[in-house]
C-alpha cells in the first residue's frame, strides 16, 4: 500500500516507513502431523521422559531428567541449566539450522520463564504444539547484517500458559492443512509480545483464530501478513499497537473500524479482523518511536536560538524510558 503525500510528510522526520516484508526464505509446507519421525522431541522439563540427541562430536546420547538442570552442549544446540555469562539459566541456545520432524507431541517442550536464542533457521512438526511451556516463553533472534533468521513451524503452533515474547526473528506457518485440533498458529494465555519481527500465516488458517491471547503488544518493527482470519484477543483492555506504517484490510471492533496508517492504538482494540474476508490482512508498524519529546535549543552568540535538538521516546507511555534513538536538528524559524 502507498502511504499519502499527507501521512508521510505528518511522519517526518523521526519516522521510518518500512514496506510490507517479503515472505523470508523458499515456501514452506506441511503436513499437521508429519507421517515421518526423523528425530524425538526436546523435552527441557523435569519430567522429562528419557530422549535422543547427538552431541558435538556426533555420538548419540540420551537427555534425561537428570540433565535439565545442567548444561548440556549438542550438535545444533546448547540448553543452559545453569547460568552461565550472561545467558540465564532455562535457555535454549539454537547453534546451527535444522530441521525437526516429530510424532510426539511437543518439538520443543520447556519449563516456565524459558528462553530461545535463535543464531539460525529451524523448521518444526509435531502433533500437539511445537513449542510448548506450561509458563512464559520469549523467542530472541541473535541476526547478523540485519537477516533475521526464521522459525518455521506446523499447524501445531506454538503455546504458552503466560506469556509469548518475539524479538528479531521472522515466525512463519504454512502448513498443507489445519485440522480441528490445531485451533490457534500462536496461543498465549496471557500477553502475547511481537517486537522487529515478522508473522506470516498461510492461506489454511484462513478464517481461523491465527492469534489467540488475553492480551497483544504489538510493538515497534513488526510486519504481520496473514489471511482473512481473527487476530484475538480476550481483553480489549491492555492491547497496544505501535504507530502504524503500513496497513491493508484490518479492522477492529467488530469491523467497524479500520486501523489507519499514521495512528498508534491503545487500549481501543480488541480482536483484529478482516474487512473482505477473502483478502489477505496486512499491518507494518514504524522501526522507530515517534512522538518527539521538548527540544533543547542551540544558542547563538547573541542569544538568539539557532535550531532544537529533539530526540524520541516511546509510543507506548507504558513502555520504559529507552535512551534516545535518534537526534535532529532543527532549524529555527523565528526572529
């Protein structure tokens, strides 16, 4: 969608209008349930059932109960029990790229308050989620050259008893189908946080709740891209969008009213809907943060102002205090 020659110019010049992603990487498609198992799942959890892995050398070894509260280096990945640098202890650490095709019922199982660090693409299948803890999650890409690596996952989809966090990392669903069992691509009982990401869901979950949450923060450098269907929230109360760059067919409160580009929402929506349900449902928000704070002048020997220097803070006044992330300068105008 181009934006008006009015909304650009009302959003200069701390403002950087990104255009609609691209789809990251060759399409994907899957199977709810793979038909072929060619590793088991990751259980992280205490009661964990015993399972395969190959450590760095390449020799298969067995993750057991035992071992959830150690640090345990693999092939393609590294689990941190126990802290270690600055890396906290429940963390999963992605090394290398791969690809996980399981019939249990979880590709990756974690305790409560876990965490993700993504330094490569990892494609996901199981039957029941693909990523699952009874607690929070947050999903952090570590990218270099600004590439975000991508999580690609199944109608399984990824579930959480609290919170879902994603940081810089692009998450994609397409699967071949989505059965009755799979009701939601993303479900977090409670907030569910997207912030420099990208979400794309294919054209199966086309008239589905893609998004299930009591609450979303939809926060700066996100881009969304997914069918006709329902990006849900519980509560309407709590939800926040950042400002707007982009937008095409999304509505909210029952469809009565469009998400318009230049504007920043919170506490107004609820659920997210189509307009056309036969369209896909495309929404960019700015990189950076938008509302300017009270300029400081530059003063000139005869101490008159010769330009402000403004910075930014956030949108979101429930955001926390960032330190400043861009600096102009001004010119002034007056006598």
């Amino acid at each position: 969608m181009l934006l008006g020659a009015a909304a650009l110019l009302a959003m200069v010049p701390l403002m950087s209008v990104p255009a609609l992603a691209e789809e990251p990487g060759a399409a994907y498609a899957a199977s709810s349930a793979p038909a072929v198992s060619n590793s088991d799942g990751m259980d992280f959890t205490p009661t964990a059932n015993y399972w395969n892995y190959y450590d760095e050398s390449g020799a298969r070894k067995q993750f057991s109960p035992d071992d959830v509260g150690w640090n345990i280096y693999a092939r393609d990945w590294k689990w941190y029990g126990k802290a270690e640098g600055d890396i906290q202890p429940n963390t999963l650490e992605i090394l290398n790229s791969f690809d996980l095709y399981t019939t249990d019922n979880y590709a990756i199982k974690l305790p409560a308050g876990s965490t993700v660090i993504f330094h490569a693409d990892v494609l996901l299948e199981s039957k029941v989620n693909c990523i699952y803890s009874d607690g929070s999650i947050t999903l952090k890409g570590v990218s270099e050259n600004n590439d975000r690596h991508t999580l690609t996952f199944g109608s399984a989809g990824i579930s959480s008893g609290l919170d879902v966090t994603v940081e810089n990392l692009n998450l994609r669903t397409d699967p071949k189908s989505v059965d009755e069992s799979h009701k939601y691509a993303i479900e977090a009982k409670k907030n569910l946080r997207l912030q420099d990401c990208y979400f794309y869901a294919g054209d199966e979950w086309k008239g589905k709740n893609v998004v299930m949450c009591s609450t979303y923060n939809i926060s700066r450098g996100v881009s969304i891209d997914i069918p006709g269907s329902y990006f849900a929230s519980i509560s309407g109360y709590g939800n926040y969008i950042a400002n707007i760059a982009d937008v095409s067919n999304v509505t909210y409160g029952g469809g009565n009213s469009e998400i318009k580009i230049g504007e920043s929402y919170e506490n107004k929506t609820s659920y997210l809907r189509p307009a056309d349900e036969s369209a896909r449902m495309e929404l960019v928000t700015n990189a950076f943060w938008t509302v300017p704070i009270a300029a400081a002048p530059i003063m000139l020997g005869n101490g008159k102002p010769a330009a402000y220097i403004t910075s930014a803070i956030p949108n979101n006044p429930l955001a926390p205090f960032p330190k400043p992330r861009a600096t102009l300068l001004l010119p002034f105008l007056g006598t």
